[in-house]
C-alpha cells in the first residue's frame, strides 16, 4: 500500500474573517468617499484634535485604504498628549487597527504584537484583540504564548470561536498537545460542521495516530462535503486498507484517480484491492496504468503478473467450464478473453477453435433435428430445437424463421422450458434454471408454475448461500484460509444467478480479507523460510516453504528454495498441476464426444480435490448425456 506524502504537506490557510489580505505597497490616488472627506475637513480645522484624527484613520481603514490608515492612526497616537481623555477613548481601538494593518498587511508581527498589547491595556477583555495576537505570534513560532492568547480569546467570548478553536488546535499540534488539538478541532466543528480545513487536519492527526475509526469518520465527512477531494480519497483508501474493508477501498481509490488519473500511487493501490477481491480484469487495468505512469515501479510491475496471470487462469477454467456444460457462446467469450489479454496464449486458441467447431456442429444437429419435427408436426419439440440453435447463434436465420413457424403449441413449449429448468437445478446450473423459467415467462408473463420455480429457486439459494458463508467463516475461525476462499467464492458464484448486490458486496469484503491474510503468511513465512535456509537449518527452511506452498501452490520463490533443498518438485505444486491438467483432459474428451473418458477424467479430480465443484457438476452432467443418448439408440 502505497501513502501519499502531499498529503503530509497541507499548507494551513489563515482564517481570518475580518480583516482582508492585500498588497500594502503605493497604490493609484483614491477619491475620498463623503465619509473620508467630512474627516478630513475635520482635520484640516484643528489638525491637533485626536477624535478627529482617530475618525479619519478608521474611515481610511474601512474603506481598505490601509496605508493611509496607518499613518493616520500612528499620527493619532503621538499627538496633543496632554488631551488625556481622547487618548483613553482612542488609543484602544486605534493600536487594535495598527495591530491588524502590521499583522495582515506588513507581515510585521512584532510591531503587530507591541500594538496589539497596547490595545488591551485600554481593552483588556477585548477577544478580537487576543485572537489576532495568538495568529502573530504563531507565526513567530511562540506557540506557548499563542495557545494562551486563543484561550484568552475563547474565555472573553470571540464571535468566530470555530476559527480560534481551529488555531488553537493548530497551536496545541505544534507542541505536541495532540489530544488538547483534538478537542480543540473537534469543538470548532460543534460550531461550524463543515468546516473543511479543520476536518482535513483532523483527518490527519487521526491517521499519523493510525486511529482508523476516528480517521475513517472526518475523512467520510469531509469527502460528503468534496466529493473530488483527492487528498481524502486517497486517505480513506488506506485507512480502509488498514482496515481490510476493500469494498469501501475501491470506492475510495477509483473517486481519488478520477480527480488526478495521473497519480501512478492511486492506480496502484486501485489494482491492489481489486486483486484481493479477486477481480482480476480490473486489477490488471488498474495496474497497467500505474506502470503506464511510472515504468520504474518493480512493485506493480509484479503485482501486474500475478493479477493477469490469475485472470487467465480464471477465464480458461472459467471457459471449459462452460465448454463441458455445452454453454458455447459463454465459453467462447471467456476464451476471447484471455485471447485479449495474452495473444499467445496457446491453451486459449485451441480451445476457442474446439468450441467454434463444436457450436458449427451442434447448430447443425438442432437445426436438422428441428426441422424434422416440424415436418412430423411436433411442433413443441421442434421449437425446443430451434431455440437450442438460436441459443447456438443469435443470428440464424434458419433457426429464427423455425421458432416462428412452430409457435403452435405454446402449453407443450412452456413445459419443456420448465422440465429444463428443473433439470439445470438439479445439476446445480442455478444460472441455466433461472433463464428456462424465464424464457417461459417470456411468452406468457402471468405463467404461475414458473413464477413459482423462480421464487423457489431463489429462495433455495438464498439458504445454500447462507450456509456456505457460515462454512467459510468457521473455515476461517479454524485457520483453514484456502478453504474459506472457496467457499465464499461459491457464494459469489451463486449470488450472480439472481445479481444479487448485497451478498456480492459482503462476501467480497470477507474474500478480500481472508486474500489478504494469505498474502501477510506467504511474505511471512517466505521471510522465516528465508532466514532458516540461511542458518543452515534445512529442514526447518523445507517446513515454512511448504506452509507457503499450501497456501499458493504457484509461489515461485518457495518452489524454487523446495528444488534446492529437496532436488524434486514440491508435492504440492505437482498435485496443483495435475488436478488442472486432468480437468482440462476431461474437458477435452468431452467436446470430442468422448463422455465415458471425460468421466473418468473429472472422477480422478475429485479423488485429489474433494471440494472442486466443477468437476462433480461436469460429472453429474456428463453421466446425463450417456442415459439420454442411450434412450436415443434405444428408440425410446
């Protein structure tokens, strides 16, 4: 994971309110405004009249006219001492004005600081006056007068206590008083909710605390607030990364390279939470931005691997998966797929051309089959077998014209769909159960039997699901990780039957984290494994890389240390390799028709992985097909 160090140099804005900020150098004769004019009339009849003068000033300070307000006001001060009384109701708010003017506009803040105490000695409870000491000071880097000055302020009752609170905080952060700064924050924020600087540099002391909760809750305020606001994006992301959340990590990392797509860091981190959620597509674009942007970064250049190598692999199962169920067209575009990414992929060619060949063959055998039973008036089964072609190929006009002409006997129609999708929920082909009742409500919407079945249907998984998830998380409690990950990832895969978001989102956030902790042991025991191989302790060494092994039979680091220790293969990665070539064995006799061989095939998958559903599903199929096509020699 990668932080963010800009993040680490927000540069704090002043907030002060009420006074503005501008260049204080020679500027373009003014014309006095009426009150300015009056004023100097004033003056110019008795030049050593102190209110007058103190009027004039403070009218040329309201009218942003400041260095003509200084020296006004300066002139105010030294003058006709011996009227006392003026002096006391003047030198006040007078030396508080020259206090502000030195502060904002000359960035003199001794001078500023000087005034200002000059003002108190005739405003001593005068909050203004205090606050703005406190700011001068801050910049003179006296916290320890400054924190004293904001509380002198917030004590006499400032009417913009969210901004003396927020530098205050500021102040108390700067001497180490993090828990004083964040009381402090967190009242300026009772005062003003959406403050935005206070919730961004609360956020940060939350996270240099690596408090994530805390840290967690502003930054989802803040991004309420500034939905594009990268810095809090981007934080969320860790802090939820932390936190193993990687739903709410995708979220935060795909709002943070939108505002700057040409941030590598964000990409890369984007990539990473896809990857433990094992979506592998999206990890592997996220990842080839990042070293897109940054072609010296090794780290996602090896993340990048891992992600495409796992999306290969997932789509190729995925496909001959599909390929052994007869689901062509999903199978071709999985094989397409990998094609996209890895052009070379030979696995992948060979199989697209199979499953092209074998769908030329099998709408051929649809479309003759049909188009005999349309001739021997079935008409039922004859639509059956121009849907099946035009499952086979969208386009076929044989197959569309077929399916209108035989649109006669709609009830026999309707209960072949149904027998199908009871047939595909037998065979745990939830997805294909789900289509067939829909097909049938296609024709006839109120159609009851398959509003039923579809309610049933859902509700049945809904209950496998639940019982799955609970066999993950007892699975996890008993340390069993790759267990786990198999089982939730059943639950993933019945979840898309019905698209269902919310057990997709819950069990990716637990996936993703039981991915993760399978991803600390590797580097974990690599490191252990490491460092006994170099003490000489072999045996110990050949132990810990076995642990990684059983966790990621593909791990090159450990089978390459496996090989030294032990001159074989590790067992492990042997079986692992087996099992995938035994599988696509069985798949390849069963796109040649083969169905006995392939049985036998998925049979010695089972013996080496009792849990590999696909392979009992490919079974029960597959033992299917050899009754049904002995019932067609038969005759019967």
């Amino acid at each position: 994971m990668r932080n963010f160090s800009l993040f680490n140099g927000v540069v704090f804005i002043l907030l002060i309110g009420f006074w503005p900020a501008e260049s204080f150098g020679d500027s373009p004769k003014v014309l006095d405004d009426s009150a300015v004019a009056s004023y100097r009339k004033a003056v110019a009849v008795d030049p050593q009249d102190v209110i007058a003068n103190f009027n004039l000033g403070l009218a040329l300070y309201k009218s942003e006219r400041h260095k003509e307000a200084r020296m006004v006001l300066e002139k105010c001060l030294k003058l006709n001492s011996r009227d006392a009384q003026a002096h006391k109701q003047v030198a006040g708010p007078a030396n508080q004005i020259l206090g502000i003017i030195y502060y904002t506009h000359l960035r003199d803040d001794r001078r500023a600081i000087k005034a200002l105490q000059g003002s108190l000695k005739l405003l001593p409870n005068d909050p203004d006056t205090y606050y703005a000491m406190g700011l001068a000071r801050m910049r003179l880097k006296d916290m320890t007068a400054a924190i004293r000055d904001f509380e002198q302020a917030i004590q006499y009752g400032d009417a913009r206590k969210a901004d003396v609170f927020f530098q205050l905080g500021r102040a108390q952060l700067s001497v180490g008083q993090n828990q004083a700064a964040i009381a402090s924050y967190q009242k300026a924020l009772e005062i003003e909710p959406e403050f935005k600087i206070v919730l961004e540099n609360l956020a940060l002391l939350y996270h240099n605390q690596k408090d994530d909760e805390n840290a967690i809750k502003v930054l989802n305020r803040l991004v309420k607030l500034e939905p594009m606001n990268f810095n809090a994006n981007y934080l969320l992301g860790l802090h939820y990364y932390r936190k193993k959340d990687y739903s709410q990590m995708v979220k935060a990392f795909n709002h943070a390279v939108a505002v700057k797509p040409d941030q590598a860091d964000a990409h890369y981190n984007l990539g990473m939470a896809y990857y433990y959620q094992t979506r592998y597509d999206l990890a592997v674009k996220a990842l080839k931005k990042a070293v897109a942007l940054n072609s010296q970064d090794s780290e996602a250049y090896n993340l990048l691997g891992q992600a495409q190598t796992e999306a290969v692999e997932t789509h190729i199962h995925q496909g001959s998966t599909y390929l052994a169920q007869e689901k062509y067209n999903e199978a071709m575009e999985e094989f397409r797929t990998v094609l996209a990414m890895d052009p070379n992929n030979q696995k992948a060619g060979n199989l697209l051309k199979d499953t092209e060949q074998k769908v030329q063959l099998e709408l051929a055998g649809h479309l003759r089959l049909a188009d005999k039973y349309y001739k021997k008036n079935r008409l039922a089964e004859a639509y059956g077998e121009y849907a099946q072609a035009l499952k086979l190929d969208p386009d076929s006009r044989p197959a569309s014209e077929g399916l209108n002409k035989a649109r006669g006997q709609i009830g026999k129609v309707m209960a072949i769909r149904m027998k199908k999708g009871r047939v595909s929920e037998k065979m745990s082909d939830f997805k294909e159960a789900r289509r067939q009742y829909e097909s049938a409500l296609e024709i006839k919407p109120d159609y009851a039997p398959a509003q039923k079945a579809l309610t049933v249907l859902k509700n049945n998984l809904a209950k496998k699901m639940e019982k799955l998830y609970s066999q993950a998380g007892h699975q996890v409690k008993q340390d069993k990780l790759k267990s786990a990950a198999k089982y939730y990832q059943r639950v993933l895969k019945l979840a898309k039957v019905f698209n269902s978001a919310a057990w997709q989102e819950k069990t990716l956030a637990r996936l993703s984290r039981v991915n993760a902790r399978i991803s600390e042991l590797v580097k974990q025991y690599l490191s252990e494994g490491k460092e006994a191989f170099k003490s000489g302790k072999r045996s110990d060494a050949k132990i810990i890389f076995g642990r990684v092994l059983k966790l990621n039979p593909k791990n090159k680091t450990a089978n390459k240390y496996i090989l030294k220790l032990t001159g074989a293969a590790s067992p492990v990665k042997v079986t692992a390799e087996l099992i995938k070539t035994t599988y696509y064995r069985g798949v390849d006799y069963y796109v040649r028709g083969q169905i006995e061989e392939a049985i036998r095939e998925w049979e010695k998958v089972v013996v080496l992985e009792p849990e590999h559903q696909d392979a009992r599903i490919n079974i029960e199929r597959a033992k299917a097909k050899l009754v049904a096509i002995k019932k067609l020699t038969q005759g019967r």
